[in-house]
C-alpha cells in the first residue's frame, strides 16, 4: 500500500527474479507463485520520483538445487577430456 499526499502515485512496475519488470495494478497476481525469486515493486509518482522495494523470496533456491550449475560443469569436464585425448593423440604421433 503506497501512498502520495503531494502529486499522487502514476503507476506501480513489479520485476519477479530474472523476468522483466511489468507495470503492475492492483491487486497483481505473482506469475512465480512458488516464491523463490526476490521481488521487486517500484512506485513512481506524477512527478516522476521513484521508491523501491525488495521483498526477499520465502523459499530460496539453494546453489546446489540450480540443475543448470550441473549442467555446465559437466558440460565443461567434457569438454575437458576431448580436448586432453586430441592433445594426447596428437604428442602421440610426433
């Protein structure tokens, strides 16, 4: 709830973790209603001034729960070991 006694509020812009940032009216439904990304509200009035909020998220997501961290480094041991064996080879032939 956000008021402005002097020009009044224009309109609200929400940014859920990585998504872009919305214009938002109330009520806004959350799109992540699993809450483990930190939200962001801005008010911004008629005059153009502006006041952040952050609203940490409830449910973290831990590192080790990112499959995608799993994803890279195994992608770069892969990437590795090809590149080791081709090297292997190649001192191997001389």
């Amino acid at each position: 709830s956000t008021q402005d006694k002097g020009t009044g509020i224009d309109h609200y812009e929400v940014k859920e973790g990585y998504r872009l940032s919305v214009e938002a009216k109330s009520p806004y439904v959350l799109k992540n209603q699993n809450l483990d990304k930190e939200i962001v509200v801005k008010a911004i009035d008629r005059a153009g001034n502006e006041r952040k909020v952050v609203v940490a998220s409830l449910y973290p997501v831990e590192w080790y729960e990112n499959y995608w961290i799993f994803a890279i480094i195994i992608s770069a041991l892969i990437i590795l070991y090809f590149f080791w064996k081709y090297q292997w080879k190649k001192s191997k032939q001389k």
